[in-house]
C-alpha cells in the first residue's frame, strides 16, 4: 500500500520550490482521494496546482502516467515537473527525454520514471502497455474522447494501490467530465473520490484583485452568463436546452433507496423499441415519495428476454401492478407487449396516453417537491437520462424550440407514466361539486 504524502511533507516540498498555495488550492492538496478531480477555468492555474500535486507524490512513485487526448496536452504539466525537479535536485539534464511527436519521459534519481501518453487511439493506449502505474493523470481531460479513458485508469491503478487524477475544464455540460463532477459532489461516491473547483481568479498573477478583479469583471459584463461560469468561475452552468437540468440535482435525487421487503412494487414501463432501451423501473412508495428502487435497462432485448430478466430480481415476487406506454398495445405484425407481458407474468400493464409535456411537467413538479428518489446502486444508466435528455440548439447552445429530441428519454417517459398514473397530472385537488337548486323546477311544481 503506497502511503500517499501528508501536509507536513508535502509543504517540505513545495517550500523546496517556493511554492504557496492559496487558499482555493489548498483543498486540493489536502486530499488523500483514490480519484480527485481539478475543474479549472481557462487561465486559473490548474495545470500549474496539478503540477504541485503530482511533484510532490513522486518521491513515493515508481511509475506515472501523464495521458492526454494529444501528447501536446500533457507538456505544460511536463514542463512544471521537469523545472521542478531539476531546482529540488531530484532530477538531471541527462535523464530527460522530449521527442517530437513521441512520449515525453524523465526519471528522476528517486528511481520515479515518468511517461507521457496520447489516447488519441482509445483506452487501449494505458491498458496495452501492461505496467502498473502509481498515477495516472488525466490532463485537459475535458477534451478527452471517451469516458472509457478514465474507466481505464481506475482499472490500471487499483493493482497498485494508486491514484488518478483528472484535470481540465468543461468544454460542455453534458460530457463525461462534466457528469464526472456530479458523480463526485455526492458524498461517499462509488469511486470514493472528490472534485475541486479552481476559479480563474485563483491564479492571483494574472489576477491580482481575485473574485473583484477588474479583468474578471470585465469578463462578467461581455461574456454569456453560462460562459463565464464554466470558463471563467469553473462552475457547472445547467443549459437553457437541458429538460430538467434545473431541477434535478443528484446529491438530492440519487441515493440510498433500496428495495424494501414487505411493500409492494409497481413496474413503470416503456418498451423504448430499437435502437432505444427498453426500460423496466421497479418502484416502491414510501408515503408521499417514489423510491425507484431497480431497473433493468436495456438494448436490443424482446418483451420475452425483458420479462426474464425481471423475473430474476429480487423484488419480482412483490410486484403488484405495472403501468406503461400506450406503445404496449399495439401489434402491427405480432403480439402486442401488453399481450405478452399479460402471458408471461398474468399482469396487465395498464398502457396509457400522455402527451409529453404534460408528462414533462408533471416528472419537474415532483422532482421540485423532492417526491422521487432513485437508488444510486442499481440505477446509475438510466439516471443519466436526466443529463442527456435535451432541446434542439443552434451553433450558440441556444435552444430552439421548446420540443424535446426523441432520444435519451426511455427510463424518463416511463417514469412521466408511473407518476402521473399514481398522482395524477396536478396536486390540486378537485373541487367539490355543487348542487344548485333549478329555479324553473320549483316554479313548476309550485
């Protein structure tokens, strides 16, 4: 087990190479995260921290692995480590390589060799080589192709005990290091990790007067709302064209919301035929709140192969009624899904119509109400959806209409059916009816 450095070594370090962080980085030098993510602003320091971080874990490093999509993207890290150290002593002329158009290397005296990689050509790039690294750094991983780039990395340094660290800035709100950091802002995540944000105007040199300097809010008055906050203060912006962007929000919709035994569970279906998913939720309520408890999500699978796949759930006996598209009724060459369902399970899923902004509005009235949770363990690639799911925009990433792209929406329409099938299209009330007498009536008989 390697034994990461503390505060008091690190700071040994970066006194060594006069290097004081500030406040806003100081966070990131703190963590003994496995996974630890750096969003930094354009021009707000971030490859120079990440630098910081990486030199001072290299005295306690056999093996790391600078990766970027292009090898252009790791040589400013490169750069700050090769100058750091050759002034810390730990490092000499002789033992630094930088070819053109090749792996940048150096070993320091540490016996630490470090390596640069392009994953230009995919993940294949870290796994193929079939060492075992300390580190793995992921650098301008905003513009890092595949997600499975990262799913790499974890895999990589887990035999050895090892971190990764991803840093960049979101060029989007939908990619995978965007949703990356929403992963990582819930408390005691699957990858046991933690994100930080470093602002522009943390790289006090270029910005002296921090937050209020005059270059950052000259910055604030021309640029567009969401680009200053994701170039500029290093926050996620929610797009105008995202369908629930600003009412989702995980650290309070996913969870801790496992099957319950004992209470019953009703199945919220859309069939999602090719090339969608076709996405069973299986749902418990707990008073006036939707636990999703499980989903079997997926491609290219029949009614049959769906229905199998749920009868081998945990929570199959406790299934008491299903609701879904209208979709299941039809039957242009053969059974409809609800005839086979009906077949297969005895249940009649009740397939109904919903117009899909009355379905929309209805799903953002109960997340707004905090009435849905979705079980974190079980339910991670339909969750998703709530990301995915969007407008039509112009090259600007303005929306252009109000009517949502038929994609990324299965485990979402499924779900407009269950909730409004259980509460309805409003929480308002009837009124009661009220019996007047007939005025015409009276005046007859009397």
């Amino acid at each position: 087990m390697l034994r990461w450095p503390g505060p008091k070594k690190k700071k040994y370090i970066f006194d060594a190479v006069g290097y004081v962080p500030y406040p806003e980085q100081e966070p990131v030098h703190a963590s003994a995260a496995e996974l630890v993510q750096i969003v930094g602003a354009e021009g707000g320091g971030k490859s120079f921290v990440t630098a910081k971080e990486i030199f001072a874990c290299i005295p306690f490093c056999e093996l790391i692995y600078l990766v970027g999509q292009e090898y252009e993207n790791t040589h400013m890290e490169f750069r700050y480590l090769e100058a750091d150290g050759l002034e810390f002593g730990m490092l000499t002329q002789d033992r630094i390589s930088t070819p053109k158009n090749a792996p940048w290397t150096f070993t320091t005296n540490t016996g630490c060799h470090v390596r640069t990689i392009s994953v230009k050509k995919g993940a294949t790039s870290i796994i193929g080589k079939g060492q075992e690294p300390d580190m793995i750094v992921l650098l301008e991983a905003g513009v890092i192709d595949s997600r499975s780039v990262l799913d790499a990395a974890m895999q990589r340094i887990t035999r050895s005990a090892g971190r990764v660290i991803a840093s960049g800035t979101n060029k989007d709100e939908i990619g995978w290091y965007a949703e990356l950091e929403d992963i990582l802002s819930i408390p005691d995540n699957d990858y046991g990790g933690e994100t930080f944000s470093l602002p522009a105007w943390t790289n006090r040199k270029e910005y002296p007067g921090g937050e209020t300097d005059p270059k950052i809010l000259k910055l604030k008055t021309i640029l567009p709302p969401d680009v200053f906050a994701r170039t500029v203060a290093a926050r996620r912006t929610v797009s105008l064209a995202a369908i629930f962007g600003d009412v989702f929000d995980p650290s309070v919709h996913v969870g801790d919301f496992p099957y319950q035994n004992g209470l019953p569970v009703m199945l919220w279906i859309d069939p999602g035929y090719y090339p969608s998913f076709y996405a069973v939720l299986a749902v418990q309520f707990h008073g006036d709140v939707a636990w999703v408890v499980d989903a079997v999500y997926e491609h290219h699978k029949a009614h049959e192969q769906i229905i199998e796949m749920c009868k081998d759930r945990p929570w199959w006996t406790a299934v008491r009624g299903a609701v879904g598209d209208v979709a299941l009724k039809q039957h242009p060459a053969d059974r409809s899904g609800q005839e086979v369902w009906l077949e297969k399970t005895g249940l009649a899923v009740q397939g109904q119509y919903l117009r899909i902004q009355d379905g929309i509005d209805r799903h953002r009235s109960i997340l707004h109400q905090n009435r849905i949770g979705w079980n974190r363990s079980t339910t991670k690639k339909p969750v998703r959806e709530y990301k995915l799911y969007r407008r039509r925009v112009d090259k600007e990433n303005n929306p252009t209409s109000d009517k949502p792209i038929d994609a990324h929406c299965d485990a979402l329409k499924a779900t407009h059916y269950g909730l409004t099938h259980k509460w309805g299209l409003s929480d308002r009330k009837p009124k009661p009816k009220v019996y007047h007498a007939d005025p015409w009536r009276h005046a007859i008989r009397a």
